[in-house]
C-alpha cells in the first residue's frame, strides 16, 4: 500500500467506541453476512435470480482484497458501516406526499424547482430508497421509461431487460467494492430510451445519504435504443457526520448504435465520505458517451468513469474537474478501452490542492490489437494553491497496434504571480485575482454543465477559494 | 505633480536595475521613456506599477500625493495609474468584457449599468477596429501580438487612468495596427491626465505634442530633453548621447 | 556459480496503479547465469585527472531505478567492478571508455561501476555492451554516480547487444548543490533489456539531464523506469525518450518527475516521441508527475503513432521510397542522441547497428 503524506482529518474515535458495543455481535461476523444479505433481499421481495446474484457477489466481497493502490482506506471499517437504511417512507410520484423532513432537504437543495424549470424528470434518493420518482408526461409518451430500479426488476415488462443488463457490464468480480455493491445495492434509477428518441430536456437524480455512518449503494442502469439521445444528471450530497459514510454505487450505461449519452455528475458529498463509486459505458458502432464530472466533496474518492468502445467509430469524451481541499484525498480519472478500429477518445481534466488537500489523476487508455485508426488525445492541468497539498499525475497508455494517432499532455503548478500582478494592475484586488484565475481555470469544465450546475460549481470554488488566501 | 519618482533604488533578484533614479509627470504632460535594451526602462514602469518581483530598496513613489511605494498593484490602479504590458498575460476562462466590468467594478466601486457599458465598449472596440467578438474571448488567449496590443489600448480607453503608461505598445505592430494604436491613444488624452510612453518607435508619438524625452541608461536618467530629442537619439544612437550626458 | 535466477518487481513506479495493466513494475528472467571474473580488461588507458579510487562510494544507501533487489544481485554475482574518481576542480574532457563484450569466455557479466566527481570537476564515462553475434549471454549492471558540488558527470551507456541476451542497466545517482548528471542511453539490442535510473537532485540547482534512444524490432522488449527526485531548491530535470518500434517488439516507460516538498522553483520536464511500425507491436508508456510543492513547473509530453502523412509525403515527393523514407526518419529520429555520443567508433556502431536491422527489411507495415 502506497503512503502518502496525507493530511487526513481523524474520525472521532469515541464514537466507534461507543458502537463497538452496540455492534458487537456484527463485529465478529465481519460486518456482512449472508444472513444480512438475505434479509435485505426479503425486505426488497427480490425474485430468486436477484437473491442468488446478491449472495454470489457476496461470496466474491469477502475473497477479493482492498486495493493496493490509490489513497488509504484505513479509515473505513466495514464491520462498522450500517449497510442498509430504510427510510419510512414509500416511494411517491408526488413531492407533496413525500414527508416534510425529507421534502424540506430536497426543497433546500434546489430539486423540486428545478423539476419545474429545467428537467424532464427527476428521481430522489434518501438514504437507501427511492423518496420520489416522476418523469414528464411528454417523455413518458415517447416511450421514455425512467423509474426506480427496485420497480423495474418487479415490472414484468422490464424484468427481463434489467436481468439481462444488470452487473453485466461491471461484474461483481472487477473489484472489492463493487462486489459489496452487488450485494446490499438498494435503490438507484432504472432508464430506457427507445429507438431514435431524443430526450430534449435532462433526466436528473439527486442522491442524499442523511444516516450517520450508512452506507450509499444505488444502482443506475440506463439503456439507450438505437439512435437515442439522452442527457443525465447525477446529484449526490450529504450532511457532515464524525463517522465515516461509505457511497458505493454503481452506475451502468449502454449506449446502442449511433446513440449519445451525456452523463453528468455534481459530486459534493461532505467530507466523512469513502466514495468507492464504479461507473461504466458499453458504446456500440457510431455511438457517443460523454461524461461531466466535477467532484468537491468527501473525504476519499476512487472515481474513474470508464468506457469501453466496443463499435466502430465510437467515441468518448471526458470532461472532469477536481477540487481537493482540507482531509481531502480525491483519486479521480478515467479509463477507456478502444476495441474497435476509427473510435477516438479525449480526456480533459483539471484539478486544484488546497489546504492540506490531495488531488490524484489516474487514467489508462488502452488501445487493442485490432482497434486500428484510433485517435486519442489527453490532457490534464493540476494547479497547486500552496505548499501544504499535493497533486499526482498517473496516466497509463497502453497502445497494441501501429496505426494510432496518441497524444498525452500534463502540466502541474501554481497560478502565475505574472498573472496575479496583471489582473491586480487593473484594479482587482489579490484575493479576488485568484479566485478570477482559478475559476476560469475550472471554466472549460463549467461550460459543459448545465447552466444551474455551472453557478453551483462555480460557488463552490468561491466558497473553497474564500478560505485559500490568507 | 502627478506622479514624482524620488531617488529610486531597484533589485530584481539581488541585482540592481535602477539606481537613484528621479522623474516627476504633470497632468496634460507626454513623456517618452528611451534607453537602450536592458537600461531598465520595464523595471521602472513595473516598479510603478508595483510588481512584487521588483524589490524597492529606496527611494520613493509618489502618485497625486499619495505615497504608493509600497502599495498592491489594485491599489495604484484605483488611484489612477494604468499599465499597458508588453507581453499581456494570457488568462484562459476569464472573457475579455468581464474582465473589463469586473476591473471597472473594481476600480470605480460602484456597479456598472449593463447596458450603457455594453454600448460604451461597442463604441470603443469599433474605434479601434476589433471585431465585436474579441469582448467574449478569454483574456489574450490565442490572441496575436497586434490583438494584445488593442486589448490593452482598449482597457486603458475604458479605464481611462490619470497616467497612462505604455510599455512598447507600439512594438512588433504592423503599419495600420500602430496608425490605430495611436489614434487610440491620441483618443485618450487630454488637458487633465498624462502619458509616459516607452518606445523605439516615432511612429506612435506623431499625432501627440511631446513635453519631455528622457534617456534611461544604467538604471538611471541620464539625459532629459524636449521632443527634438527623440531625433536626436535615432541620428546619433544612445552611446553619444550618454557620452554628451557625460 | 550456475544461476538459474528471475528478477521479480524490479523497475516499480515510485506509486503504483492499476494491477491490471501490468505495468507497476517488471519480471526480468535471467535464466542460466555462469557468473565468473570478466576475463580481459574492458577499461582504456585513464585520462589525466581520472584516478581507480579506494574510497568507499560517498553515499552507499543511493536508490537505483531498478530497485534494491536488482542492485544487490549485481554486487553478489560482481564479475567486474571499478571506481572511478576525479579531484576537484578538474575538468576532464576526454571520455574514460569501458568495452564489455559478452562471448564463449564471458558469457555472463554483472558489472558495478562507481563514479564521482569532486567538486568543480568533470568526467566522461562510455560504457558499451555488445555480444559475438547469435551468442546468448547475460549482463547486469550497477553504475553509482555521484556528483559533488558544482561537478559534471556526463554517463554513456550504449547497449548493442545480440538479439538472444538479456540486459539490464541500474543506474542510482546523487547530485550536490550545482551538481550535472547527464545521461545517455541508447537500448538497441538484446531480447529482453530493462533499464532503471533514479536520479536524486539533492541540492540547489542540481540537475539531470536524460536522453535515451531505444528500437525494438523482431520480439524485443525494452522496460524502463526512470525517475527525478527533485529536493533541493531550482532544481531541473529533462527526460527525453525516443525510439521506434517494428515487428512484435515491446515497449514499456515509466517516467517520473517527483517534487518534493521544498523543492521550490524546480522545473521538470519529460517528453517521449514513439514511432510505431507494425500492428504487433505493443507500446506502454506511464509518465508520473508527483507534486507537493506548489511552485515548481512539471510538464509531460508524449506523442505516438505512425510517421505523420505530411512527413512521409515531403519525403516522398523528394524521390524517396515510402520505405527509404520511414528508415531516413527513424536515422532522423535518433541522430541528435547519437551525435552527443563522445566516442567517433562507438557513435557509427550504434547508427550501423540500426541502419542494419533496417537494411533487411523489405517493407514496414
């Protein structure tokens, strides 16, 4: 296991004390078992090939070892996590049935209004469940379906295409926390867009982990037909607890041929989390993926989209930000896997250490034997804020045939004191100048993104920026 | 006196620059800066300006006043000083045209009225013949050196400092670029406020009346004089007229 | 002593990624090793200012790019050994030239070499590797370099051996304050070469310098692992690796650029150019920036691909063959490495060697 120099923020140990021996009977059994699981699997009323798949995938958890690589997961203690919160409420397809202690946490973070502004249909996740599902009218009649997954396993029209996709494309077996996934995963959006639907408004689901010490593990499968378009929007946030939350979601998209699907995600989980999210893209000949990503929160993150391009002249694109700041050990790239000749890939990220905070950019870009004609292109900036924090580079490209057209460009430093002293000579004062410079850093990233989610992003560099200059 | 440079002492990393260096701009005044490269003619103007890199070890900076020696660069730009850079910094993510309101917010303290600052600086890109599209590009990205040139001329247009200082603006332009550069700056003055101009060029100091030419050699003045100067120097060349000085 | 031996995790990247991709470091098979003393003097008359010395090397713990387990079979397998020294404030330009040449009388070398300078002085050490040709051998070597205040040590190591051996290079070096490392490598031959170089940049304004030139061609395979640990203040490293690829050749580099914190205004530079000539071959390539310092200018460059269609069609609309052209940019490519070699003989042997393995080829697709 790699050490870094690490300025991490102690998890209040009296609290796990006290835990301990609440707990203590979990502890023995390490936390999971399959007799947590298969209580799970009742409360779910899962169908037998779910039941069996969550136990498989538990046996698969407890063989696979942590990673050797990547930031520390020393703070987090599996026997410790409450694996499955249950909120008191069923699902509704109205906020005004949803309960107010619930409603009053998405009305603060903006989701209701911009419901009914800007989105064609929104999914609301409170801890484990699904809260709140709705989808425009106009969308549902173009075939559009977007529900909560536990929904659609049970929806004998939908059953069999989840049975055939779900951890299809990420089996239990890639990694240790995907296997947890596989088994205790609870709630999440389930989307299918039919043949050449275009969804001209955005889908968009909010994920609020609200539990001390829960743990996050939503599911999100969309499927695209033929020639569809889609854009989607990922929300996660949480308040600020002294025990560590664990979010191991997974999220699987499946792009068909000539398809497009733009991913989004706004990550801004607060600073106790382990986010230990997997996210993938199977896309088909002529199709799309574009992934927006710009992560600010927890306390530790493993977050590296990946696609694999799968038909002839697919494509990817990347666009990422990252903003590491006090306790903050943010490992976040992105992978792709070129398998078929002319695909292209272009991977663009940004990150800035402040504050003690650690920043990892880790990507890999693989080409295959037979994928000739491909283009890929990456570049990633790191900017550094002071001498406390610390910003890693790990690309890897690994290229198996001669007819290939790679570029890789990385840069690290700080913010130019030439360009301080430039804007600072037209009046703008230090502070100010940085906070100017920094953002408009971030501003390649800020234009992909939905004008809301630009001005949240953007008021979140403001607002980590405020503490950055002494 | 607007601006009044008293016995300045300048070190860029431990090395001197200037060396007692005197000067002092009246309002309605033009004053041309020459010297031959690396007699500190960018030192002086940054130190003015407030560089951090150029370490004042004595002397002093007075600005309508006030002593600004030791002031940050935003303050000096409040008080009305404005520097034209020769090689603008590049800014990526940040548009020329908010940059501009936000240096004017800045500047003025109070809010600007969206609309009549948009007309404003329609009015004043036209003049200087850059096109509408340059206001949303990001600061001097990609932009060429003539173009960074007119970004300057215009910040300084819609600023407009009670001392103008422009750094070898009329530099590396082509002959229509500096016809446009100088009608800009010709724009600019009047009776109330000031120019200090560097420059190996005469094309620039055409359309202007010039008061003073000043030789800064060995990080010092060693020679002041009015506008015949400036003919002076391009027949006979620096050495002879430091040799003069002498 | 017979050996029947493989190297295990050698040529590890200072942080590791996914396991995966297999690239957090390498396996080198030594196979069947007879190690004894090198038989013949592969060391050429000393320059003036140039002593064998008997002190002990200056700094012993020096990390090596290979890694303690590569180094350690060197030292206790030592077929050769030597330690090299100049005195203060001399600067010697003549090169001091070691010639090993593996065959029937030494089939196997494992060679430790130290070298350092004294303050304000300079030395030149080529160190060359070739075989009698369709001869199996093996050679491992370990260089120190150390480099005293304001000193120069400028590293040769051309590496042309036959297409059966097994090679491999670990360098270590230290440099004071002011202190030069300039390194060289040209990895031409061998079946399985691997290469390691750490460089530390201890104090102020220390700096390394490095350039290799690398060809694969048939089933070779090349594997390096270069890294610049930046500590003193201004501090500059340059890596710059080149080469081409044909055949069902190998490549891998792991290039690092390490600024530790402290390291103020150090600049760090690397850049790789890979020229890819068949759909066999595989080229891997991880370029680390690690930073904890904020200001420091690191930048990683890497491009590769095909020669470029407007290159090769200027080349071609001049009267060259598509073939004639792709040899004359590979000789092109590797020209400004080979020129810095300061050794007339060994700077033809090593353009010979490439023109050579090209001559045979009747097309590059």
């Amino acid at each position: 296991m790699d050490k870094k120099k690490t300025a991490v923020q102690d998890i209040d140990r009296t609290v796990y004390d006290i835990k301990d021996k609440v707990d203590a009977s979990y502890q023995v059994e390490g936390g999971l078992t399959p007799k947590i699981v298969s209580e799970i699997s009742d409360q779910k009323d899962d169908p037998v090939w779910m039941r069996e798949f969550r136990q498989k995938s538990l046996a698969i958890y407890n063989k696979i070892p942590e990673p050797n690589w990547g930031p520390s997961l020393d703070g987090l203690d599996m026997s410790r996590i409450i694996t499955y919160i249950r909120p008191k409420t069923p699902m509704r397809g109205n906020w005004a049935q949803v309960p107010d202690d619930i409603k009053n946490t998405f009305e603060r973070l903006g989701i209701p209004e911009a419901e009914r502004k800007s989105l064609a249909g929104v999914g609301a996740q409170y801890d484990s469940e699904i809260v709140y599902h709705n989808v425009r009218e106009e969308v549902k009649r173009q075939g559009v379906v977007y529900t909560d997954m536990e929904s659609a396993i049970r929806d004998p029209k939908l059953a069999p295409m989840v049975r055939k996709h779900f951890m299809k494309l990420v089996p239990p077996t890639d990694h240790k926390f995907v296997a947890l996934h596989g088994a205790v995963w609870s709630g999440g959006s389930f989307v299918y867009v039919p043949p050449h639907v275009k969804v001209d408004i955005p889908l968009q689901s909010y994920f609020r982990l609200n539990a001390p010490g829960a743990g996050q593990f939503e599911h999100t499968l969309i499927i695209l037909g033929e020639g569809a378009d889609l854009h989607f929007i990922e929300g996660c946030s949480a308040p600020k607890y002294n025990v560590a939350n664990l979010h191991a979601g997974c999220v699987e998209l499946y792009v068909a041929k000539n398809a497009r699907l733009r991913y989004s995600t706004i990550e801004n989980w607060s600073k106790n989390m382990y986010n230990l999210n997997t996210k993938r893209a199977l896309v088909e000949e002529g199709g799309t993926v574009e992934w927006v990503s710009g992560s600010f929160g927890s306390h530790v993150s493993y977050l590296y989209p990946m696609s694999i391009l799968k038909g002839e002249n697919s494509r990817m694109e990347f666009t990422g930000i990252t903003f590491a700041g006090k306790g903050q050990n943010l490992d976040t790239g992105a992978k792709v896997v070129h398998a078929a000749p002319h695909t292209y890939s272009n991977i663009n990220t940004k990150s800035i250490s402040k504050d003690g905070g650690v920043c990892t950019y880790r990507s890999s870009v693989e080409i295959l034997p037979e994928a000739y004609g491909c283009r890929s292109n990456v570049n990633c900036e790191s900017l550094m804020l002071d001498d406390q924090s610390r910003s890693d580079t790990i690309p890897v490209m690994d290229i198996r045939n001669d007819d290939v057209d790679v570029g890789h460009e990385a840069k690290i430093g700080r913010i130019s004191d030439d360009a301080i002293f430039y804007l600072m000579s037209r009046g703008i004062s230090e502070a100010d100048a940085k906070a100017m410079i920094v953002t408009g850093f971030a501003e390649p990233i800020a234009k992909e993104l939905p004008v809301e989610y630009a001005v949240e992003m953007n008021n979140l560099i403001k607002l980590e920026m405020e503490g950055a200059i002494g | 006196m607007l601006l009044e440079v008293k016995n300045l002492k300048v070190s860029v990393d431990g090395t001197v620059i200037l060396n007692g260096l005197n000067l002092s701009v009246d309002r309605g005044e033009v004053h041309v800066l020459m010297g031959p490269n690396g007699a500190g003619k960018s030192t002086l103007v940054n130190t003015i300006m407030g560089h951090p890199q150029y370490k004042v070890e004595a002397g002093t900076i007075l600005f309508d006043g006030e002593d600004i020696t030791h002031a940050p660069a935003n303050e000096r730009a409040k008080a009305g000083l404005f520097l034209s850079f020769q090689n603008p910094e590049e800014v990526p993510g940040v548009t020329l045209e908010s940059f501009m309101r936000t240096s004017r917010v800045a500047v003025t303290g109070k809010p600007v009225k969206l609309f009549a600052y948009k007309k404003e600086l329609a009015e004043k890109m036209k003049a200087l013949d850059m096109d509408a599209e340059y206001a949303s590009r990001y600061l001097n990205v990609g932009f060429s050196g003539g173009e960074k040139k007119k970004s300057e001329i215009l910040q300084m247009l819609m600023e407009d400092p009670k001392l103008a200082i422009l750094d070898e603006t009329d530099s590396g332009l082509d002959v229509d670029a500096v016809r446009i550069v100088s009608k800009g700056v010709e724009n600019y003055k009047n009776r109330d406020n000031a120019l200090l101009i560097i420059t190996h060029n005469t094309k620039i100091l055409e359309a202007l009346t010039v008061d003073y030419v000043h030789v800064l050699m060995d990080g010092r003045i060693v020679r002041t004089g009015d506008g015949r100067l400036v003919d002076e120097i391009n027949r006979n060349g620096f050495q002879q007229i430091s040799a003069a000085a002498v | 002593m017979t050996m029947n031996f493989a190297l295990k995790n050698v040529n590890a990247l200072p942080t590791p990624t996914w396991n995966r991709l297999g690239i957090n470091d390498t396996n080198l098979e030594v196979g069947d090793a007879v190690f004894a003393p090198y038989s013949s003097n592969p060391l050429s008359a000393l320059p003036d200012g140039v002593s064998v010395s008997p002190l002990p090397f200056p700094k012993a713990d020096t990390e090596t790019g290979m890694g303690r387990d590569a180094a350690d079979f060197v030292l206790a397998n030592r077929t050769y050994g030597l330690s090299l020294r100049t005195e203060a404030g001399i600067r010697v330009a003549e090169p001091v030239k070691l010639e090993f040449r593996l065959d029937g009388e030494n089939p196997a070398l494992a060679d430790a070499v130290d070298i350092s300078a004294e303050e304000n002085s300079e030395i030149t050490v080529v160190m060359s590797y070739r075989s009698d040709a369709g001869f199996t051998g093996f050679h491992g070597g370990l260089t120190r370099l150390y480099a005293e205040k304001g000193a120069v040590i400028h590293l040769v190591q051309v590496q042309l051996l036959g297409e059966t051996c097994t090679h491999f290079d670990n360098v270590g070096a230290f440099a004071e304050e002011g202190g030069t490392i300039d390194i060289i490598q040209t990895e031409i031959g061998g079946k399985a070469a691997a290469s390691g170089v750490k460089t530390r940049l201890d104090g102020e304004k220390s700096s390394l310098i490095m350039d290799t030139i690398y060809f694969g061609d048939g089933n070779r395979s090349v594997d390096m692992n270069y890294v610049a640990e930046h500590i003193g203040r201004k501090t500059k490293s340059e890596i710059h690796v080149t080469g081409a690829l044909l055949d069902e050749s190998e490549k891998t580099f792991r290039g690092t650029i390490d600024f530790v914190r402290g390291s103020k205004r150090a600049v760090g530079h690397e850049s790789e150019y890979n020229l890819l000539f068949s759909p066999k071959v595989r080229n891997r390539t991880a370029p680390l920036i690690l930073c904890a310092e904020d200001d420091v200018e690191g930048q990683h460059a890497a491009s590769t691909g095909k020669i470029g269609e407007n290159t090769l069609f200027y080349l071609m609309s001049r009267g060259l063959s598509e073939l004639e052209a792709k040899k004359l940019m590979i000789e092109a490519q590797f020209r400004p490495v080979t020129d810095r070699i300061p050794d007339e003989s060994l700077r033809s042997a090593v353009m010979e060697t490439v023109q050579g393995r090209l001559s045979g080829l009747e097309s590059m697709e």
